[in-house]
C-alpha cells in the first residue's frame, strides 16, 4: 500500500510552512517521518494524503460516431455542403463491480458500481449528440468566392471529465484524505497524535454509503454532458492576378459545456465570502450544513469540509476574430503569404464560478488582440538563368548562384494579466479573486521598469484602492496588457548540383535573427502599507516563461541523392 502525504504547519508568526514526503509499508498508520516532524514542527493546519488497497480498477467506454454528407449544386454559382454527425459518447465504466464510486451531490452518498442496482456506469444516463454542418459557396463574380459555413463538433473530454479516473479515484478504490481547519491558522491534529487512519466504509448490500468528512471526492453529472463547439465563419476571396489573392474573414466560435477555465473540474464545495470574518470557513461551504446558496443548485448538510472537484462541463466561451490574408504564389523567383488577425477570447474561471460566473469572466490568458505574420521565400537573382550574372563561368556560378533566402516574421499585441495587491489573504479566507478596486488610471511608461501604475495602494497617485475586508475588488479580471512581441527567423539555402539527380544542399539558419528581447509580463501584485512591494510594475523575465530564444545560427548540409 503507498501512501503520499502534504503538510501545512504554522510557524511562530502564524505563518504556513510546507512538508511534504512519502511513506511507503504495507499497512497501519504512518511512522518515522510523522514522529519525527512532530518533534520539530508541532500542529498541523492541512493534511492530504492517498491510500488505495487496490490497484486493478480500470475504466472503459465506447464511443461509436456517424456521419453522413451531401453536395448540392442549385445553380453553376452556387455549391452547397450538408451533413449531420451523430457523436455517440457512452458513460465510462469500470471493469469489475467494486472498481469505481460515483459520488451523489444530490444525496452526498457513494454510489458503488456493479453493487446492488448501480450498473458499473454508475447509472449515468446518456444522450444522443447531434453536430450539423452546413457550407455555402457562391461565385459573385469569376475572380470573386464567397464562403461561410456553420458546424457543431463535439470533444471526448480530458483528465476525467467524461473518462479516466473520476470514478476510479474515489472510495471505496482510492481514500483521497484531506483534512481542513473549520477557520484559518487553526489545527486539524498535531504531529506528536499523528493523522487519523484513512478512512474505507464497509459496502453496503445496495452499493451506497455515505462520503465521510475529510475524504475528497470527485463528482459527475447524472447525465453524460460532453463539450460541443458552434464554430462559423464568412470569408470573402478574390483573385487578383493569376499569381495573387487575398482574402477577409469574420471567424467566430461558441463553446458550451465547456470547463470553467483550462482545467476539467470545479471546486463544488468551495466556501463563500459573505459571513466573513465572524462565521467560521467550514460553517460557510454548501455541503457542510446546506444553507449556503449557489447557481449550481447543490448543496446539503453533509458537514463536508473537504473539496469536492465537479466535472460539471457547464461553462461557456466565445471567440470573434477579423482576419485578412495575402497570399502570393511562387513567381518570379519570390512567394509571400501574410496574414492579420484582430480578435478577442473570452472565457470562465472556475474560482467561485458557482457563485458569481461573472466575476472572472474575462479574456484568456493567452488571447492577444492582434497577430500579424508574413512568410517570404525568394530564390536570389544571381547567376546562370537568373536576372544578373546570368553568363558567369560555371564555377563563379557554384559561387554566387542557386541561393534562396527564407523569412518567417511574427509580430503579437501583448498578453492580459490582473493587478493584485499584498496581504490580501487576511481579507478574505477563500478563493474568487486578490484584485484591488480600481480608482486610477493603471497605465504607466510602459518600460521594463515600470509597465504599468504599480503605485502601492494608500499612497499619492495610486491607481488602487484595498476592497473592505470581506469583500473582493471591483477590477476586472485580466485587465491589463503586457508587453507586445516580435521575431524575425531566417534562413540561406545553397544547392550545389553534383551530377543526374544528386545535389548539395548548404543550410545557415537563424532563430531571431536581429536578437530581440522579448519581455514576459511585468510583476502586478502592488504593495500596501507595512508590506511594499519593491518590483511591483517590473519586468524579470523574457517571453513564454523565460525560455524565448535568443539568436541562435545553426549550420547543416544536406545530400540528396
């Protein structure tokens, strides 16, 4: 049996402290390490911990798809495209009963699959999911297409939204401990006691078992519910040359059941701001004593403690974009494409999303408005055959010919990012959002120094206000943009022809090739009274996490034959 462990333990100023380590036997409570820590740590204010005594339980499931098509032309102008797909995703079972729990927000039992009349798909009940697709193409005149188009896709989920260890992870197979405090810088045991055992109920004849407190769990809807895209687009192309055409288009998506955010689940049993400071955390979460109110409907006096993450699929995005594209075919010893993109990402945060869904609702961390690309390939004009040079002697042609130059330029609008200020957590005791109120204009010099109005909150010419103590800031989420980005690659290629179909060829490639600097968003959680922060509006680090490349040449040969 393999148990993992995390520990928070206060310091002397109330402060947490982390340990984390493994202990590995084959069964009874946890020894050395714990007697050890206790020694020298004292209480413990967060534990979890994993225990399973099985390691057989496997999911399954059976997806089968449909899909029928047909063209249609009305007229010698006009082209339509039809089809529906029928995406048949069956609710995931386990292999053998015993193998999975499927925990009842409803009731806050266990529901055991293959015991009693709980089917190994825990009973989940499914859908038919139908994805229409329409095209429509006319010809307004012979150098000019019109096109749009409509279709609805489904996705399979990740990470147990629809399968994979959502049921397998929880009791009675895997006892996921997590003990919390009922109010911050409290204990949930000391070291010198040790952690309660782990916790497995006996099943039940009918399969069902309540979920004890202090055991996480995860959560799925009664009825399967997979992720669907409505995706459109109208696109206008003319030809203007026989070599050249351009394009502009209005390009659009709607997700719905999708994932608050980037990740599957959602915190269900998350606790709420109002009552804050005087009515205890625990006290404060819907499935503790169920007079908590949430969107979501669920709730119940279960005296939950512990996170409950739901794979609710039951949050919503949006994405409109203009985008314009040059295309120039090879010609003339040269081809260019370019294209531009003027667009806006919005999407769900699963902090508090089931109390107030608006409240981070904001563009994606990765959306940036404007994108711009060219590619250029271009054979240079010199020697035999070329514009210049074109009688050199073959070996000044060996020289100076056969060269192509290759560029590939892109140029990004910045990043979003939020403005948040210190010691924020002795405002609030529970997630939703560290943002200040917004009483200024943010905008700074826009230097690596300072990007943006990072004046600390109570002092002249701050753009920042600190929220009444219970209450979250009024800034919105990602508000703010950070700095733009460009890069140049480049490349020089060199065929040398060696006789019948075998040729040479030399390669110099760059990677930003004028060696910009990059900067990654600046530092945004401002300072306070008593706990300034010295970097708050500074920039520390380049583009994509500090790893966007600096210059860098690269040489290689290549034979072909």
């Amino acid at each position: 049996m393999r148990r993992a462990y995390n520990l928070r333990v206060p310091s002397d100023r109330h402060r947490s402290g982390e340990l984390n380590f493994e202990n590995e036997r084959t069964g009874g409570p946890a020894g050395g390490g714990l007697a050890l820590a206790s020694f020298m740590l004292g209480d413990v204010t967060r534990f979890t911990r994993y225990v399973s005594p099985t390691t057989e339980a496997r999911e399954r499931q059976w997806r089968h798809f449909y899909y029928a098509q047909d063209v249609w032309r009305p007229s010698p102008k006009l082209t339509l495209n039809y089809g529906l797909r029928l995406d048949i995703i069956n609710p995931q079972t386990v292999n053998e009963p015993g193998n999975g729990g499927f925990l009842s927000l409803a009731t806050g039992q266990i529901n055991v699959a293959g015991v009693g009349d709980i089917g190994l798909d825990g009973n989940v009940e499914n859908t038919l999911n139908w994805a229409p697709r329409l095209g429509a193409t006319y010809q307004l005149t012979e150098r000019t297409v019109l096109r749009a188009g409509y279709g609805r896709s489904y996705d399979i989920g990740v990470f147990g939204s629809l399968f994979g260890h959502s049921v397998t992870q929880n009791l009675p197979v895997l006892s996921v401990q997590e003990l919390n405090p009922p109010d911050n810088f409290e204990s949930v045991f000391n070291l010198a006691q040790g952690p309660p055992a782990a916790v497995f109920p006996t099943v039940p004849a009918n399969g069902q078992f309540a979920l004890p407190n202090g055991v996480f769990a995860r959560a799925l809807p009664g009825e399967q519910r997979p992720p669907h895209v409505d995706a459109f687009n109208v696109t206008v192309q003319h030809q203007v040359t026989d070599t050249i055409a351009v394009e502009a288009a209005y390009v659009g998506n709607r997700g719905g059941n999708v994932f608050a955010g980037d990740g599957p689940a959602t915190n269900v049993n998350q606790a709420i701001l109002d009552g804050f400071p005087t009515v205890p955390t625990s006290q404060r979460r819907p499935f503790f004593a169920g007079t908590v109110p949430n969107s979501s409907g669920f709730g119940g006096a279960f005296g939950w403690t512990q996170n409950i993450d739901y794979f609710c699929n039951c949050a919503t995005n949006a994405y409109d974009s203009l985008q314009a594209k040059f295309t120039k075919r090879f010609s003339g010893g040269y081809s260019v494409q370019s294209s531009y993109t003027l667009q806006r990402a919005i999407q769900d945060n699963p902090d508090y999303f089931f109390f107030d869904s608006e409240m981070n609702r904001g563009p994606a961390d990765w959306d940036r408005t404007h994108s711009f690309t060219v590619s250029v390939v271009a054979e240079l004009p010199f020697g035999r055959e070329r514009r210049y040079l074109t009688n050199v002697s073959p070996v000044v042609d060996a020289i100076v010919g056969g060269w192509q130059a290759n560029t590939n330029t892109f140029i990004y609008s910045g990043l979003p990012f939020q403005v948040t200020y210190r010691d924020a957590g002795t405002d609030r005791d529970t997630g939703g959002n560290n943002r200040p109120n917004l009483i200024g204009d943010p905008d700074g010099p826009k230097t690596r120094e300072q990007w943006f109005n990072s004046t600390p909150i109570g002092s002249s010419g701050s753009a920042f206000e600190r929220p009444a103590r219970g209450t979250f800031g009024t800034m919105e989420r990602n508000a703010l943009r950070g700095p733009g980005y460009w890069r140049v690659d480049a490349s020089l290629f060199k065929h040398f022809s060696i006789g019948g179909t075998r040729s040479l060829e030399a390669r110099i490639e760059a990677v930003n090739l004028f060696n910009n600097v990059n900067l990654a968003n600046p530092d945004s959680e401002v300072g306070v009274p008593g706990n300034l922060n010295a970097n708050a509006g500074r920039i520390n680090s380049t583009a994509f996490g500090g790893s966007d490349p600096m210059r860098n040449f690269q040489f290689a040969l290549k034979f072909i034959f």
